[in-house]
C-alpha cells in the first residue's frame, strides 16, 4: 500500500512570499514623514531585493552577507539615535529586521518567524499617533497577516481561496470579543494609551511665556487643543473663553508664568451652585503642560487637578494622554479685597519702562474721573490707530514701546501686552490671561472644537467693587475674530485675514458637513478609547459593582474564559456542520483514493488533493475531473448535490485498488 509523507524540509511558498513582501510595504508607508528618510529607504530596498529574488533565486545573500548587513544597519541605528531604545529607534530597527529576516527566510519555518515579527512592527505606528484612521489600517493588515499565516501553515499556492479567507476573517472575528474584554477590565496603567519615551516631545499651545506676537504662529494651525460638550445651556461665541494660565510678572520684553505657591491654592474657594452655572465635559489633548484650559470662570477644580486664587486649574501632572473632565464653570466674579502682595504683583513695570508710555497714560488721566475712563481711552486709542493683522513687523528690544508708538500692527499677544502694561503704568493692577477664544461648534457630533487657531490672550483689570474684570483689547480692534474663528486653512495664501464663513455657502457647505462627519468620529474615537484611562475605567466598572483591580482581574478571567470556551464550542459545531451529505460522500472519496494518494491533509483544499490524486490515478484523470468539478458545483452552491453522491458511489465501486 501506498503511503505519502510530507517532506522533512518543505519548500518555500513563494506565494506567501509574495504576500509578506507587499505587508511590509503597507508596514512601513505609515512610518513616512515620521521617520528618517533613510530608514525608510532602506526598508523600501530590502524589500526591493526580497522580490527580485523571486524570480532569480540566486539573489539570495548568503548568511556571511546577511551577517555582515545586520552587524552594519544595527550599527547604523547605534550611530543615528545613541544608546536610546525609544520610539524612534526601536521603529527604525524593527523595520530593518523585517526586511533582513526575509531575506534569511529558507523555509514555511522562517516566513513563521517573519509573520510573528510583523505583528510587532504592527504596533509601532500608534507610538506616534492614535488616530481612528490608523486603527482601520492596522485591522486590514492585521487581517492579511492572519492570511499569510493560515497561508504558510497549509501550503497553499493561490490567493483565490475562499475557505482560507473565511478562515482568517473567523479568527479575526473570534478575536473582538476577546479584545472588547480586555480593552475594559484589563487594569489600566498611568500614562498614555501606547506609552513609550519620546526623544523629541512636540508642545504645543500656549506656552508658559508670552511675548509680543508669539500667539500668532499658532493661528496657522488646525490642530486640536480640547473639546467641549456642553450639558444644558451653552455660551454665545463671543462669550467662549477658555481660560488658562495666568501671567503677573513682565520684564517689559516678556511675560512669565510663575508657579503658584501653596498660599495661592489656600486663598481659593469654590464658587456656590447656580442655576445660570455652566456644565460640560473637556476633552483635553495632551500638550505636557501642568495647567488645564476652562471656560472663564471655573467654579471649582474638576478630579486631578486644584484651583488657585487667580482661577487656574492646575493638573497634578503634565498632561501626557487624553483625559475629559467635567467642569463647572460660573459667571460670578467674586470682588473680593485684593492683598497688598497681588497688588505689588500686578502694578510691578521694569525699571527701563519708555517713558513715552507714562506720558500717554497721564495725558488721559488728566481728562479721566475715574480708572473706567481710562480703560475707554485706551481702548479708543487702539480703535483710531491700530491694524489687527496675523504677520506683524519685528520688534526688537522694547517690543511694548515700539509696538504703541512705530508699528501699530500686531495679534492678540501685542495689543494684550502692551494694554497690561498701559494700565500698569495707569496705577491699575493689570494681569495677562492665555488660553482660548471661540471655537467651531460640530453640528453633527454637538460639541465644540477648539483649535490652535483659536489660541488668545487677554487682560483682567482690578475695579475697586467689581473685583477682577476681563477687558480683551482685540475685541476692540478686530470685533470679528471674538464673534468668528479664524479659517487657518486659508492663512497660506494670502496676507488677509480669513474668518470661517457662517453659516458657510455653496460646496463649502458640504465640505463642513463632511469635516464635521469626520470631527465627530474622531471625538467619540479619542472619548471612547484613547480617553479611556484608570480613572474612566473605574467610574465605568464602578457601575457593575467592580472597584478594584482585584477584582478587574477575576472577572477578566471569567469572561476570557467564557469567550474562549463558547470559540471552541463554534468551531466543533462548524465542524459538525461541515459534515452534511456532500461533504460526508467527499470525505468517503477521499478515504478510497488515500490507498495510492495518501491521506488529504487538514489543511489541503479540495482543488489542491483532486491535482494530488490524479498523479496517482493517471487511468482515472477524467473521471476525477469530473467528481472535482461536481463536487466544487455541490458545495459552493451550484446545484448537482445527488449527482455528485451518485457518481462517488459508482466510482468507489467500479475502482479497484491495491
């Protein structure tokens, strides 16, 4: 009796060679931009070489060659990031090592340890972004991975295979359950959904200095500051202050933040409920900074995070992940007495101050009765004589002076700095505020999107009676930028400035709504998932009665162990499924030709032991065509089930084997 033995050493698929050549591609296109070129290129090149070995087999380096390429590129990573093993390193020598270990690829054996190393350089975009769009690209290489693996594992030598596809989608589909109970009960860490160190951190936003003009590079910029959800009434655009930290000391050339001690966070007290209160949900990006953005004024101090005297919030940490926080923000200005110690603090002026700016200030006093008047004065003075543009001349080392008296043109940094400091000048304590003006409300997803763009910089004066005031000298030169946001997208191309339509007209009505789409999905993305730290998670769980990490882990098990149970159970009853008349009259076939043939592999397709037993019973190829032909027809929806039952049972018993 015949038998048939699988080979010790079997070859190389080249078709799943073919497949992980073109993964590797979609590997490293989300690396570009985010990488070094030449990294990129390299990687590119390999995979370059492990095609054209293809179709000239002797292309592949031998192992003195490949020992001598990885001993050099590893040197090459050494020598461009140090002795860092972080993000950028460790993405930049993971692409690499795909790329060579295909090229050492002999056997199904290495392309396994291949397929198991791209599921690592998987992972490596989302250490630079989390965007939504970069998740449902990794899911559809995910899913080409599965492939190549089901692929590797049964030998089979084309792509057009719609069981193995079925297979692969089952697995991954399998895997979601699974996944959904991890992602919630597996006990959440500090730090940022995908942590690892980044050797060159990006922050943006506003800075804990402000000079004259430095606001306006970010009125180029679309991207994200926070989000807001309003619960209950919402704010007129003008009105939409976001708050941040607050600046009291100037050496006439800049202003800078100064910590708040621990007397400023014992002076502060949350302001009572009202009705007229503001509720709402910030969804803050993280901007690595110690301070957190609320509408003026912030009642109290949301988790995480203390209120100071000045009405600041400030963050126990930097703020290195998304993470929302429900405040409550009032419109109560408490006119309490000013201390003789934030007094000095808001009337201090450098000792070089122009003394062109004290004439100015005592020109209107004389024609003042009281400190209002000369708010009005000066606001005028900016009104008649100065131009709001976002490309404002240099300045150099008396940026206040040269500012009021020669260039008259400036953003919001250049009028708030030099109005504090005219006001400074006038006896009227005066201190900076930076954060946010307006913001674009998303129709579609209800909530407000605020922007770089958005970045501003305001001035509060104390009034005897009236306590802190906020007075916004832009609001008097530029009314449009406080009612409207500005449009970045067209800053490029123009030296005007260009304000978002509203309501827009025409197809940019439908590119909103479009942006908006998009907006939305991103919010409930980064709501949803990238915000999901241990805190969300707790007050989640804290719902099903879960409170403790102990208690995360018992029920994980429970639940993956379900899961796993009820996979296992569907692949038995799949299995038993399989077995209808068809497939039993198959499997019979298949045991009659096994005399000569061998016996069908688990992973062997229909097509592939029909090309196998036609070997062996060359007398009989017509016939087999046949049944093969019958048999696909029958199973795969066509029709002829009796008649392929017929003519296996005529062929079994017409056969004679040994």
């Amino acid at each position: 009796m015949g038998t048939h033995k699988q080979p010790e050493n079997p070859a190389l698929n080249p078709l799943v060679v073919k497949l992980l050549i073109a993964i590797g591609v979609l590997l490293i296109v989300p690396h570009i931009g985010e990488l070094p070129p030449t990294f990129i290129t390299i990687g590119f090149v390999l995979l370059g070489w492990r095609t054209l070995t293809i179709r000239f087999p002797n292309a592949l380096p031998n192992k003195w060659l490949l020992l001598a390429l990885s001993l050099g590129l590893a040197f090459f990573v050494l020598k461009t990031y140090g002795m860092s093993l972080g993000r950028d390193a460790s993405s930049s020598l993971l692409i690499l090592l795909m790329g060579l270990k295909l090229l050492e690829s002999r056997s199904p054996r290495d392309i396994q340890a291949v397929i198991y190393m791209n599921f690592f350089v998987l992972i490596t975009p989302f250490l630079f972004d989390q965007l939504i769009e970069i998740a449902l690209y990794a899911l559809f290489v995910f899913y080409l991975l599965l492939f190549s693996l089901v692929i590797n594992n049964t030998h089979c030598h084309h792509f057009n295979n719609p069981p193995l596809l079925r297979l692969s989608g089952l697995v991954l589909l399998q895997a979601f359950p699974l996944m959904l109970v991890f992602f919630l009960l597996f006990p959440r860490m500090i730090g940022p959904l995908w942590a690892m160190p980044d050797e060159k951190p990006a922050i943006s936003g506003i800075s804990n200095t402000i000079n004259p003009g430095l606001v306006s590079n970010l009125a180029l910029s679309g991207k994200t500051a926070f989000r807001v959800r309003f619960n209950g009434q919402t704010p007129a655009q003008k009105d939409l202050y976001w708050r941040g930290p607050v600046f009291w000391e100037t050496n006439g050339q800049a202003w800078t933040l100064t910590p708040p001690k621990k007397s400023a966070f014992e002076q502060a007290s949350p302001a009572p409920k009202k009705e007229s209160d503001y509720h709402y949900t910030l969804m803050m990006e993280p901007h690595q900074q110690f301070w957190l953005y609320a509408l003026d004024l912030p009642a109290d101090a949301p988790h995480k995070s203390r209120l100071t005297h000045d009405h600041q919030l400030i963050l126990d940490k930097k703020l290195h992940r998304n993470i929302t926080f429900d405040i409550r923000s009032t419109t109560q200005r408490n006119a309490t007495s000013l201390s003789d110690s934030d007094r000095k603090r808001a009337l201090a002026l450098p000792d070089n101050t122009d003394s062109r700016i004290f004439a100015l200030v005592d020109q209107w006093a004389k024609n003042a009765s009281n400190k209002d008047n000369i708010i009005q004065q000066a606001l005028q003075f900016y009104n008649n004589e100065f131009y709001y543009t976002l490309r404002p001349p240099s300045l150099g080392k008396d940026p206040v002076a040269e500012f009021l008296f020669d260039s008259k043109r400036g953003f919001c940094g250049h009028f708030a700095t030099s109005f504090a400091t005219l006001m400074r000048a006038a006896k009227i304590p005066t201190r900076l505020i930076g954060g946010y003006q307006g913001g674009i409300y998303n129709e579609v997803g209800d909530f407000y999107n605020i922007r770089q763009a958005d970045a501003h910089v305001w001035a509060e004066v104390w009034l005897e009676k009236k306590g802190w005031v906020r007075v916004d000298p832009t609001a008097a030169i530029a009314p449009r930028r406080i009612e409207q946001s500005i449009d970045p997208n067209l800053q490029q191309f123009n030296r005007h400035i260009n304000f978002e339509l509203t309501p827009p007209e025409g197809i940019q009505k439908w590119a909103q709504q479009l942006k908006w789409v998009i907006n939305s999905v991103d919010y409930y993305w980064q709501n949803a998932v990238l915000a999901y730290g241990p805190e969300k998670q707790l007050d989640f769980l804290s719902n099903f009665g879960i409170v403790n990490w102990q208690e995360m882990i018992l029920w994980l098990a429970v639940f993956s162990g379900l899961i796993l149970l009820g996979s296992i159970s569907a692949l038995f009853l799949l299995k038993n499924q399989l077995n209808d008349p068809v497939q039993t009259a198959y499997l019979t076939l298949c045991k009659k030709l096994a005399r000569k043939t061998g016996p069908r592999h688990p992973y062997e397709t229909a097509t592939d032991y029909f090309n196998r037993a036609i070997k062996n019973y060359p007398n009989q190829s017509k016939r087999l065509l046949t049944l093969q032909t019958l048999y696909l027809n029958a199973r795969y929806g066509k029709g002829g089930e009796d008649i392929f039952i017929e003519n296996v049972k005529r062929f079994i018993s017409t056969t004679k084997t040994p």
